[in-house]
C-alpha cells in the first residue's frame, strides 16, 4: 500500500479496503500525492458506506484550498444546481458549511430539490371542492382536543389546490384517513368537471389516474389495508374510484435489477396524474430521484410519513431533511387557508423555497400524550428518560436474558402457532402472525436477530429442517422475476406431499404462493431488526435494547431507533431494557450529513 497511514486506519477498522481502494484512485486521478488530501478522500469514501451523502469539511480551510486547486473538484454555492462534470464537488453553503460530494450525490439532491420546487410553484385556483370538503370534515375533529386549526382539513385542502404536498404526523394522528378524504374529494371535483366539460364525449369524462406505493411489500400491504379501512368510513356515494391497490416503489417505475434502467423515467414517465407515496422517510435519495424522474411534469405529488422514525438503510434522510428546514405558509397562502377554511394560521416570518408544501398533522386519535405508548413516545421524541412504570400499554422488563425473551416470544406468537394447526386460511395466517412482533437493533451478538431466531428455531424445529411448517422467513434480497423484495414477509407452510410453499400477502386481499425452493435469499423472522419493521404494524411489539457495552451496539442505537420500535405497536409495548441501556439510546441522535436542506434556498 502506497500510504502507510491508509493501512493503519484500515488494521484500526476506521476505514474499508474500498475506502482505501477510492482514495488511492483519486489522488491518482487529481495527481496528487498530498497525504492531507488522500485521507480526506478516504474519508468520504466511508462516508458514503455509512449512509452519508457528503462529508463537513468546514473547519479545514487549508484542506478546502488544496481541494479548490484540484480539476477533478467543482466548486459550488448551495444556491447552484448545476455542477461541471467531476468527479468531486465542493459546496458552500450559506451557513458557513463546506461540504465535498461525489459527483452523483452531488446531482441526486439537486435534482431531488429541482423537482420539488418545481411542482411547490404549480397551484390550482378552483375552489369548487370546498363544499365536499365541509361534508367530509363536517366539525373541526381538533377543536375537541383544543386545538383551533384542523390540520387534517388544512393538509387536504392543500392537496387539492397544490402539486406538491407533504404531510407528516406520528403514529395514529390520521395521515391515512386524511389521504382517503383528499381521495374522495379529488375524485368527486374530477368527475363534476368531467362532465361540465362535455357531457356529450364519453372520451373527455375520463376519471383522474391514481397510484399509491410504499417503499416495501409490507408497507404497501399495511397503506392498502389501511385505506381500505378508512373507504368503508366514507358514504357509500363517495368510495367509487378510490384505489385500494398500493405497489412498491421497485414495481412502481419497473426496476429490472439487472443493470438495465427502470422501465418508467424522464423519457417514459409513469401514465398517472397523482401519486401518493406513503412511508417517505423509508426512501433513500436515488429511490426518491429515480421516482421523481419518472413523475409526468403535470402529476400531483403527495408525500407521507414520520421524520421522526428512523432515515432510510441506503444514503440519506430526504423526509427529516425536507422537515429539517423552517415550513409553514407564506402571508398569501395563510390568508387563502384561513379565508377558505375560517382557520387561524400565522405566516411563516422566513419563506423558502418549500413553503407552503408542508402540513403536520399534530392531534394523535390511537395515543394520548399523557398515557401509554404516546407519552413513551413523546419522552423519546424529547430526550427524556421516561418514568419505567407499567401500565396498559407499556411493559418494562429490566432483568432479562436471551431464554427469558423466547418464553416471551412464544407467547406473544400464540395466537400464530395456534392458526397453524386449527384450519385457519392462508389469508388468517397471515393476518394472525402479524399480531405479535419482536423487534432488536442487531443482526448478530447477543440478544441478536440471529440468536432469537436460532432459540425458537431450537425450541419449535428441533430437526434442525430449512423449511418446516409455520416457518416465518423474511426476503433479504430483491428479485425482480419472482416480484419479491427485501422485507417481504411470508409463511412456510407444509402441502400433504410434504412440499413446502411459502405464503406472501399480495395487493388487495389476495395471497401469492411459491415453491419454497425458489425463494431468494431470507432468513427466519420471528425477531426482525427495527430497521426491517419500518412501514408496519403490530397490535404487540417485543422491544429489546441490549447493554450498550461496546462501540458497535452504542452506534446502533438512537433515540430515532427507540421512537421507530415503540410506534410499530397499536396496543402494547413489552420493553426489555434498563435503565442506563435505555437512556444511553435516547440521548443519541441518527444524523445522516446531507446538503438537502441547504439546496432549499430563500425565495426571491
């Protein structure tokens, strides 16, 4: 190796052989043999494997001079969204941060702001749902928790008069029900303009084209289940047309996984006219590129989902970064909600660029505040060590062992091991192993995805048998013939020739089967990681956070990780955890280093 101090961070584990590899290709690129550089280049290489999108350079003013001299380095203002062709670009951004990039980074939130922009400057000037609106949002649903403005009705009318709208909100605040409402809405002020239009020509009365995805398997089937839910709420008159059908963001644009580019992109964009992305802060930022690339320049945008949970397992936080930055409305869109809706919105004292896109929905309907899973979750959103006392909902186990957390698991699975063997359908079994859901932030070590696993594995297969009947097994690798992707969830289920298939749950209702032979890669999943649990829900949730005794577990958990594990439960929290565990998680924060924010200039 040519640097010798490339080769001591490798032998430490600061760095990987291909962070080594990158930075020994660039200083060869950029001719130069600068030690301060090459480590720098080291170090945004592992930036990159961690999930960041760039690295800080700031405080380093000598090495920003050496880096501006190079022709393989652009230097930017976070205002630009353009850059030459290098491999590397060196922003500045108006806070005073240096930030080095690669190249593609560099391009993927740009464009990512770009398209954003564009749609948040398109607005519609009918108001002629108005009055739908009042029919489904009848009385202001928050002024029974005392809150003047209902932000459900506020996020709608958004929708419906804005191409871009972003709507967050914690678990059970409504983020569902208000979708289905813009929904209906949507539909109804479509189909009336339809037919004022031409009454006479079938072809111009064509209904809006809808599609609904979700980042994984499990979280499209939980948004259908939901919006399902939500349809049969409304007057029968208004459910025609809302869609129940939700797709992944891979069969979405048509991801082939072989190299080939998706099916749907700028050159053949998706043949809709809105889309509604659930779960936003799942999706990394060459997901959500590769989305709005294929987003036709005339199609609504509405985004959902939790920028408290934790940011996506590939590079970046587009949801918490789009949040991060100060929103709210602008004077005149304040004064439209307000005269529209007779609500009290105070104007945003410092547009940006986003202004006016965002609404948090802010009254919780499952979870009170006071009590429960809402008040643990609202200490963890805080910082606060909450008061470990049990009650209805939350469950504190300080003294545990690995053989202790089984026994638990085999009673929160009860209910599971019984459909196996009382004649339950397949669509049951389904639903009934979905009841109950351990969850652990580590994949190997103690108290592990692995070491649950193998323990109940020992205790319920005790031949040891790759396949057996009652077996849940999660996908961990996407394949795109079989339409099965990472974090599907299926059952294995034993035939009368003593085959073995494998269940999924399909769009709707359906249920999809295959040879349990053909299936990609998985694993066992009656523990999945909390990363894996994002997009679904569980009536109980099994909590386990491990002793922060080393560097590796410390890293793993965050406060962000603790507030994703508890929320994936409607009815129950069992936590296993001590105190110190349990505050060591809570007081450190997930933060991915990306510029998206600082690309979200000022308005002029």
């Amino acid at each position: 190796m040519k640097y010798d101090f490339l080769q001591q961070r490798l032998n430490q584990g600061e760095l990987t052989h291909l962070d080594v590899y990158f930075a020994e290709f660039m200083a060869e690129l950029s001719a130069t043999e600068d030690g301060q550089l090459v480590n720098v280049l080291a170090n945004l290489a592992h930036a990159q494997s961690e999930q960041h999108s760039c690295l800080d350079i700031s405080s380093r003013t000598d090495l920003i001079t050496k880096l501006v001299s190079l022709d393989t380095v652009t230097t930017v203002v976070a205002s630009e969204r353009s850059a030459a062709n290098t491999p590397l670009v060196l922003v500045k951004a108006n806070n005073g941060l240096v930030l080095l990039y690669l190249q593609r980074y560099y391009q993927y939130e740009t464009e990512i702001v770009r398209q954003l922009v564009g749609r948040n400057q398109q607005t519609k000037t009918s108001t002629a749902f108005l009055p739908m609106l009042d029919k489904l949002f009848p009385m202001s649903t928050e002024a029974d928790a005392g809150v003047e403005t209902d932000w459900q009705k506020v996020a709608a009318f958004q929708a419906l008069t804005r191409q871009l709208t972003i709507i967050t909100g914690g678990p059970g605040t409504g983020k569902t029900s208000a979708v289905v409402k813009i929904l209906a809405a949507y539909l109804n002020s479509s189909n009336d303009k339809s037919a004022s239009q031409d009454s006479r020509n079938e072809d111009n009365a064509k209904s809006p084209r809808i599609r609904l995805a979700a980042p994984t398997g499990k979280a499209a089937s939980r948004l259908a289940q939901s919006i399902e839910g939500a349809k049969n709420q409304l007057p029968e008159n208004l459910r025609a047309g809302i869609p129940t059908d939700v797709s992944t963001l891979h069969r979405l644009i048509g991801t082939r996984g072989d190299g080939r580019p998706n099916r749907h992109h700028r050159n053949n964009p998706l043949n809709l006219d809105l889309l509604i992305l659930d779960e936003v802060s799942m999706i990394d930022v060459v997901m959500f590129n590769n989305v709005l690339q294929a987003l036709p320049t005339h199609a609504s945008l509405i985004l959902l989902g939790d920028p408290k949970q934790l940011p996506s397992v590939d590079n970046g936080s587009v949801l918490s970064d789009l949040c991060e930055i100060q929103t709210g409305y602008s004077q005149e869109e304040s004064n439209r909600i307000n005269n529209a809706l007779a609500a009290n919105i105070a104007p945003l004292r410092a547009p940006n660029e986003l202004t006016n896109a965002y609404c948090e929905l802010q009254r919780s309907y499952r979870f009170s505040e006071a009590e429960g899973i809402g008040a643990l979750a609202k200490s963890v959103q805080l910082g606060e060590l909450p008061d470990q006392q049990n009650n209805d909902q939350i469950h504190f186990v300080t003294a545990f062992s690995e053989a202790t957390i089984m026994t638990s698991m085999l009673a929160g699975y009860e209910t599971y091991l019984d459909s196996l063997s009382n004649g339950s359908s397949q669509q049951q079994i389904l639903e009934a192993f979905d009841d109950y859901q351990m969850l652990t932030p580590m994949r190997e070590g103690d108290f592990s995805v692995h070491a649950l696993n193998q323990l109940i594995m020992d205790k319920l297969n005790p031949s040891g048998s790759l396949f057996y009947h009652g077996k849940p097994i999660i996908i961990s690798r996407n394949d795109y013939n079989l339409k099965l992707f990472n974090g599907d969830v299926g059952i294995c289920l034993k035939n009368d020739d003593d085959s073995y298939i494998v269940i999924f749950k399909d769009e709707g209702d359906c249920v999809k089967t295959y040879l349990a032979s053909r299936l990609p890669a998985h694993e066992a999943c009656y523990a999945m990681t909390v990363h894996k649990s994002q997009g679904s829900e569980f009536n109980h949730v099994g909590v386990v956070i491990p002793p922060s005794d080393n560097r590796h577990r410390q890293e793993l958990l965050s406060r962000e990780l603790i507030y994703t594990a508890i929320t994936r439960a409607k009815s129950l929290v069992t936590l296993f955890s001590t105190a110190k565990s349990l505050a060591a998680a809570i007081d450190r924060r997930n933060h991915r280093l990306t510029g998206l924010a600082e690309f979200i200039g000022p308005q002029v």
